[in-house]
C-alpha cells in the first residue's frame, strides 16, 4: 500500500503542473487581447474608439475655450472687476480675482 501512495502524488503534481500550464496560457492571452497595441479581431475596433473619444475630447476642449472667452470678454465689459479663467470643480467658466489688501498698522 505504501508504493500506491507515492505513484498516486506523483501523479496529483503531474496535474496540477499541467493545470498551472493551462492557467498560465489563458493569462497570457488574456493580458495580450486587453494591451493597448493589441492585433486581435478587437483592434481595430478599440483604435477606432480611441480615435473618435480623442476628437470628441478636442472639440469638447475647444467649445470650453471659446465659452470661457465669451464668458471673460463680457465679464470685462460688464464689470470693474477682473476675472481669469481656469478649471473650476464647480463648472465655473472664469473665476473672480480679489486682491489682498494690507491691513494699516
């Protein structure tokens, strides 16, 4: 009974090697298939989206830019006070610029 039991782990790590195998592969072609310069069937779909996300992204840029032109522009105009623009995590366009004033001694 003692030599059936050697024989039998020998096999068990013969299939776990082979499981371990089998695992490493599909990891492997898992992480290729999800790589950016991937040239599986999805590629040119992934290069496509990329490339309309980044024109949707340029344009968005642009009408912000020319918002926040008008928006200083009439600021300007409508105000004596002065005003730059910059990202705002409120939404605002152009942001109000207050000077510090000393306090007298």
């Amino acid at each position: 009974m003692a030599a059936a039991n050697p024989a039998g782990q020998g096999f068990q790590n013969k299939t776990r090697v082979a499981i371990l195998a089998e695992l490493d592969k599909e990891k492997r072609r898992l992480l290729q298939s999800q790589s950016p310069g991937s040239t599986g069937p999805n590629a040119g779909r992934q290069a496509s989206r990329a490339g309309a996300k980044e024109a949707r992204d340029s344009a968005e840029q642009q009408h912000i830019a020319a918002q926040q032109k008008a928006a200083l522009q009439h600021a300007h105009v409508h105000s004596s006070g002065f005003f730059i623009t910059q990202d705002s995590s409120f939404g605002n366009l152009i942001l109000p610029v207050i000077p510090r004033l000393e306090p007298d001694v």
